[in-house]
C-alpha cells in the first residue's frame, strides 16, 4: 500500500500569501463546475422523465451519479497525487481533461435520443466533472499558507453559490427572457433545456480554463523522493488505500459519517424527486376521467398493434426495430396508467404524466377542448420544472449568503450546534414541501433548505479536520467523501420501492422523508467530538524533519 503522507501535497514549505485576486484566480474554476452539477441537480429527471421514464425508475437511473463519484473520486485523488509536469502542474492536467469530457457531455446530453442514452451520458458526464472536481479541493492545500486556507475554501463556496444560481435559473431565463421554447413535442427535450446545457458546457470550459492559465503549481521539494513514490504508483493501490480507509476512521470522524449518511440521503431524495413531486402536487396536472379514459383505451389500442406489427415484421430488421422501440414506449406508458389506476382510483380527475399527454397529443381522436387540456398539461410540467430551477437559484444564493453568516454563529455558540440548527431549519424546509401549494411558498422552502446546504458544505469539513492528523489530511478527506456517495447509492436502491409500496406512488412524501432524515442528521451533529470548535492555525507552518517529498507539518503549539 503507498504512503498516505503523499496525499499532503505542499506544506513542506513556507507558501508566500496570495493576494485576493491570486486566491480568485485559483478558484474560480469552481464557477465552471458548478454549472456542471447544477444543470445534472436540476434537469436529469426532467431529461428522463420526457424521454418515458416513470417515477418509479428514476432512482435506479439516477445511481450513475454516486457510483461514478465512488470510482472516479479515489482514483483521480491517488494519481493528481502522484503528477507532474513542468507546465501543466500537478493538478491542472486533472482539470483540463475533466473540462473537455465535462463539456462534450454537456452538449450531448441534451440530445439524447432515448432513456438508454441518456443514462448512459449521465454516467460519462459525472466522472468527467468528478475528474475536474476532484483536484479542486487539494488545490488549496497545495498552494496555501495555512492562515489563508480558510478564505480559500470560503472563496470555493462562494463561487459553488454563484455557479448554482446562474445555472438552476438558465432554462427560465432562455423561456422568459429570451423567448425560447420550454415546450416540445413528445419524447424530445425542450429547447429551452438544450441552450441550457450548451451554456453550462461554454461556462465549464472557459472557467476551468481561465484557472488553468493564470495559476501556477509549487514542484515537489525533493523531486527524487517524488518519481520513487510515482514509480509505485498503481491503480489498484490507490482504490485498496482509499476503502480500506472506511476501517481505521477517528472517532470524530465516524460520528460525523453518520451525520452524513442522514443529510446526503436526503439531498439525492430531494434531486431526484423535487420535479415529480413539484409538477404534480403543485401544478395543475389533471384531467377528468372521462379524458383519461379515452387516453388509456387509445394507449390499449396501440399496444395491440404494435403486438401485431410486431409478428407481421419478424424478417423486416428495420420494421422491427421501430416496433421494438414504440413497444418500449407503450410499456412506459402502461406503467404509468397502472400507477394511476392503483393510487387514484377513487379520484374525480387525475394526476398525468407529462408523457401521457404528449402521446395523446400525437393522436387525431381528440376534441380542440381535449387537445387544449393536453397541452395545458404539458405547458404545466414545463413551467413547474423552470420554476423548480429558480427556487434552486433561490437555494443557492440563500447558501451563498449565508456562508458569510456561518462564522460568525460558530463562534457565538458552537460549530456542532452551528451545524445542528442549519439541518434543522433544511429538514423543515423540506417536510414543509406538504403543506406548500404556491409557487412563491416553494421558493421560501427551498429557501430554507439553502440555509442547511451552505452548511453542508462547510462545516462537517472544519469539524473533520480538528480531528484528522495533518500527514494524513488528504488521505482522510478521500475516505470522508465516501459518506457522500453511500447514502446516495442506498437512496437510490430504495427509494423506488419506498414510493410504490409505502407512499402510494406520492414522490412528494419522499421529499418529506429527505427532510425527516435531515433533521435526524441535525441532532446527531450534537454527538460529534469537536475538539476546537474555533482552530487558530500558525501563520508560520514549520516543517518536521525527515518525510518524504511531502512531509507532514507541525503547527503552532498554542493548539
């Protein structure tokens, strides 16, 4: 097993100060990321939904997400550590293979022919930012005295905010503003979506770029000791060092994983079901019965003629084909109004999918007044998802500005408390999704849940890393990130079966679950052993003798 000293990069040496546009420069790549994972956050279900997948799909598609992060995460760690070239650096390398496959895939999304597809691209998509995103963290270590760390993190999470606020609210402003179409036909992705996404891919490349021109890397102290360490390098190494990590955990650090595996449950939960839950619960999907009547006897009608088709054209490889995929379609769409048949029977109207209408839409057996309560359908899922994308503006710059508040509650009362308070406030920004029936009090709830996230992504790292030997920093923060993936994995595994059997096929109950979730993860913050709440660290780091090229450091013994 290699050493896990490697992954402490650069506090061998004393690191001049950066100035403020240095430290700027350094992360603004992070604006680019952003883009990146807020357009997935955002639109990925959208994207499924209108290509046919059912509600009770999505977590299983979704699952790309945190496995990718499981594989790629360990692996670009181990071996970002383990680089270097003369011009490109130590991790700049990372971020610019991560740029160019993060932006294909950002243009290629969007024009997904089928589900398949687009699940696939999702899962090329998340590691290639994964690739990018990885680097990013250690960046700061590298290149950082320790007194300037913290405003380099701060500066990561201001431009995190920022990204996710410009890019959640792009489909809604290319519809509003720019009078592009949020609409399409069946089984296509709106325009609106698509310009959407070729945006975010132009922002990634250019933000990671410009971080990638104007910042540059300290070589290893004692190159010798560096190519000895790189001549070991393997990939199995590197995996075997990072998971067997999960059994030799600080104390603190179990506890807060604990902690993590309640909060990031209930984020997936919330990713991938705030759109099902949304249009159908707040905005108006239904029909009357006699409407869906007439669209289940026609999708019927369909199915026996495809089945027809089907055993006419056995030898017509083309025909069959085109059989095989209206006959998946039809499945989809039979999934669906079997759900609605077994959850809304009793009901004088019902809820739709968006996919049920656009296929009716597609048929001439309907009156202009059925046709108009069609599109009325559609429009309303377009709509409720653009809206969703601003209240995820809203989340995000809520958890922009309220990072700049974090510190100062810390040091009034405790980063432990700090961190229980933001959940708390979250997880009753999600419960109160039940009781929300305007677009206008969903913003205010998602509001709440940006109170939690801008914690999120702060304070269970500040608590981790009182605890964590300084040799061992990086080498532990990969095993932390683990607890991130896990629970999305599990809530992916689950949550299907959860929605069907325990909630009636109500994805907005699952959002409540989220938020259950994250208030329990909010009162096991209160078990956490946080040795220092408020960590001075020496201005002047100093270096221990022997080690490697990347020895450990010791800091000021006033802590």
């Amino acid at each position: 097993m290699a050493s896990p000293t490697a992954t402490v990069s650069a506090d061998t040496r004393d690191k001049p100060r950066m100035s403020f546009w240095q430290i700027w420069n350094m992360s603004f790549g992070f604006l680019g990321i952003q883009f990146g994972f807020e357009l997935q956050n955002s639109n990925v279900s959208r994207i499924f939904e209108t290509l046919g997948a059912s509600k009770d799909d999505l977590p299983l598609l979704w699952i790309a997400a945190p496995l990718t992060g499981l594989l790629v995460q360990p692996i670009i760690g181990y071996f970002s550590d383990r680089t270097w070239h003369p011009t490109w650096g130590r991790r700049r390398p990372f971020f610019f293979l991560g740029a160019v496959l993060a932006t294909l895939s950002l243009f290629i999304m969007p024009n997904s022919g089928s589900l398949l597809i687009a699940a696939g691209m999702l899962w090329v998509m998340d590691a290639s930012i994964n690739i990018s995103m990885e680097p990013f963290r250690a960046f700061v270590g590298d290149l950082l005295p320790n007194n300037q760390r913290t405003t380099g993190f701060a500066t990561q999470s201001f431009f995190i905010g920022v990204g996710s606020v410009i890019a959640a609210g792009l489909p809604w402003v290319f519809t509003n503003l720019f009078d592009i179409a949020n609409t399409a036909p069946q089984g296509q992705i709106p325009p609106s979506v698509k310009y959407a996404f070729y945006a975010g891919g132009v922002a990634f490349f250019l933000a990671v770029m410009y971080t990638v021109l104007t910042t540059r890397e300290y070589p290893p102290a004692d190159m010798a000791e560096f190519e000895r360490e790189k001549a070991g390098t393997r990939v199995f190494d590197g995996l075997k060092e990072s998971f067997m990590g999960i059994f030799h955990m600080p104390k603190a650090m179990q506890q807060l994983a604990v902690v993590q595996l309640f909060t990031w449950f209930a984020l997936f939960a919330m990713w991938i079901y705030s759109t099902n839950a949304i249009t159908s619960n707040i905005y108006d999907m239904h029909v009357d019965n006699q409407l869906f009547a007439k669209i289940e006897q026609r999708v019927q009608a369909a199915s026996a003629s495809v089945k027809d088709v089907a055993a006419k054209s056995f030898f017509d490889l083309s025909a069959a084909t085109t059989t095989e995929m209206q006959a998946k379609e039809l499945t989809a769409l039979r999934n669906d109004l079997a759900d609605i048949n077994r959850f809304q029977s009793g009901s004088p109207d019902k809820v739709i999918t968006t996919n049920l209408a656009g296929y009716a839409l597609k048929s001439t057996d309907f009156t202009p007044a059925e046709v108009a309560t069609l599109t009325r359908v559609q429009q309303q899922y377009n709509d409720g998802a653009d809206w969703l994308g601003i209240c995820s503006s809203v989340r995000n710059g809520v958890a922009a500005l309220f990072a700049f508040l974090l510190p100062v509650l810390a040091r009034r009362t405790s980063r432990r408390f700090t961190h229980m308070l933001c959940l708390v406030v979250g997880g009753l920004g999600l419960i109160s999704l039940r009781f929300v029936d305007t677009p206008a009090l969903l913003a205010v709830a998602m509001g709440l849940v940006g109170i939690a996230w801008a914690s999120i992504l702060s304070m269970p790292y500040a608590m981790l890393a009182g605890a964590l030997p300084a040799n061992r920093m990086g080498y532990y923060m990969g095993v932390f990130n683990f607890f991130i993936v896990i629970p999305q994995i599990v809530a992916a595994t689950v949550l299907g079966f959860l929605t069907i059997h325990l909630f009636s096929g109500n994805t907005l109950s699952v959002l409540v679950l989220g938020g259950v979730t994250m208030v329990i993860g909010g009162l096991l913050t209160l078990r956490v052993d946080d040795a220092d709440d408020i960590r001075l660290v020496s201005a002047e780091p100093v270096a221990l003798p022997g080690g490697g090229y990347d020895a450990p450091v010791e800091t000021d013994p006033r802590l």
